[in-house]
C-alpha cells in the first residue's frame, strides 16, 4: 500500500481537516495563555504595520501607487508571517474557528470565550508595539517623514462611511483568512511563508481594513499628535490642528468598530463557512 508523500502540499479536504482540529486546539487554550499569544500576536502585526509606514515613506511620493503600494503591502506580511510560523493567536485569523464550531467539534461560548480574550490580547500588544515605537523617536526619522506617514496613514482611515469601513474590513479579512487557510496546506516553514505573502500583499495594495492592524497604526498616530515636539511640527511645517479628525474617539467608533464587524463577517462567513460548507459538511 503506498504511504503518503510528505513533499506535496496537503489537498483542500485535507486542510479543512487540519483547520477543524487546530480550531479545537486553540479553542482549549489556557485563558492565560491564550492571552499571551494574543498579546504577541498583536506585537507581530505591529511590526509588519511599522515596517509598512517605512516602506511607505518616501516611495508613496515618488512611485507610481500601484508599485509602492505593493511594497507596502510586501513589507506588512512580515506581520502575519510572525503569528503563523512563530505561533500565536490572531483575532482575525481565529474567525476560521467556526469551522470547527459548524463540525459540532467547538461549543459556540468556547468560539466566543476565544474571540473575546485574543481581541483584547491583540490591542494590548499592539498598543505596547505602538508606544515603543513612539518612545524611541523613530517617527523623527529622514527629516521626520516617517512621522509624516504615520500620521497620513490613520488620518486617511477615517474618510469613509461606517458601512465602507466594514465592507473594507470584510474584504481585508477574507483575503487574511485566505493566508491562513493556505498556510494549512505547508508542509515546511517557507511553503508557511510563500502561501502567506500574496494575499496579505494583496489586502494592504487595495488599502482593505484590518483591524488589529490598526491597533497600532492609530495609536502610534495619536502619540505623535498629542507628545511630539515643537523640532518635529517645524521640520514638516505643519501643526497638530492639521489634523482635527484624529482623535481616540475617531478610532474607536468610526473605524475600529465598523472594521472589527466586517472582519468577524468576512473571514467567518466568506471564508471559514464556505469551506465547512464544501468540505466538512456532513450530509
């Protein structure tokens, strides 16, 4: 009888069984543990925002869209590219825990309990990212365009309506799913890594709403709005009244809300149920 090859990637039915368990596992998580996970997972997205802003300063300007908004987008999945090999526990990937729920293998309190302490997991560390960030005066950096951009980014965040956030954070979050779904077909770290990158090159490219993501992106922003000094205003030859629309209200209500909603609906639904459907469903 032939073995299995362990060189080819896993099969569709074979990754919705291997979701369907890693959804089990992660639903029985320790809550203390579970928590730091989550606190390193929003660390990780940190980073891939804060490489990001950096990949953005400078070439936004000077790049046709298209190029450097690929860049940007290359440059963020160092964030998810973290959480998947280096282990940890990402509220937007863990919508795809309703495959295992939808199995009858993961009561929906169990699905609830995880989302609510990853979510909170995840604004800690990527407030903390944020904050580090801003402490070590990097934002002053070449001239203080760095600043510049991070600013520019969470300000552009709050120029839509309240149903084209969510819209956005639904298809941010299907193409998130979408990584983490490929990721489990690897059978090797990079095989991880190559399944990971084009869609989450992909989410940032066409400016899709994540909301962990802007855990960091909007805090960073408001620190230097509020802490930056006069030597950083007069090297950009603006002021903070530059940006009224930036505020903790304008981030928590007008855009983590709306995105967090369209994220549970786009990776749970578009992803995470429409996978069941196909391949778990018992009929």
């Amino acid at each position: 009888m032939p073995t299995e090859s362990q060189i080819d990637a896993l099969l569709p039915p074979e990754m919705a069984r291997r979701a369907e368990e890693v959804g089990v596992r992660k639903a029985a998580l320790p809550a203390d543990t579970m928590l730091a996970l989550a606190v390193l997972a929003g660390a990780f997205i940190g980073l891939g925002a804060m490489l990001s802003t950096i990949a953005l300063t400078g070439t936004s300007a000077s790049w046709p869209f298209g190029a450097s908004r690929l860049f940007a987008g290359g440059a963020f999945s160092l964030g998810l590219i973290l959480v998947v090999v280096g282990g940890a526990e990402l509220f937007t990937g863990n919508s795809l825990l309703v495959m295992a729920w939808c199995a009858r293998k993961v009561a929906a309190k169990s699905v609830l309990r995880s989302w609510g302490i990853v979510y909170f997991g995840n604004f800690v560390g990527a407030f903390a990212t944020a904050l580090l960030c801003f402490a070590t005066s990097q934002y002053a950096a070449a001239g203080g365009s760095v600043g510049a951009m991070a600013l520019a980014i969470a300000s552009s965040k709050l120029q839509h309506s309240f149903v084209e956030l969510a819209l956005l954070g639904v298809l941010c979050n299907a193409l998130v799913c979408l990584a983490v779904w490929l990721s489990f077909s690897a059978r090797s770290t990079v095989d991880r890594i190559v399944a990971v990158v084009p869609p989450v090159t992909a989410f940032v490219a066409a400016g899709f709403e994540h909301s962990i993501a802007n855990m960091y992106f909007f805090p960073l922003a408001l620190f230097i709005k509020h802490f930056a000094p006069q030597t950083f205003w007069s090297a950009l030859g603006t002021t903070p009244a530059a940006y009224p629309h930036l505020t903790w209200r304008g981030f928590l209500l007008d855009n983590l809300l709306p995105v967090t909603l369209g994220n549970v609906l786009g990776g749970a639904v578009l992803v995470g149920l429409v996978y069941w459907f196909v391949y778990l469903r018992k009929y």
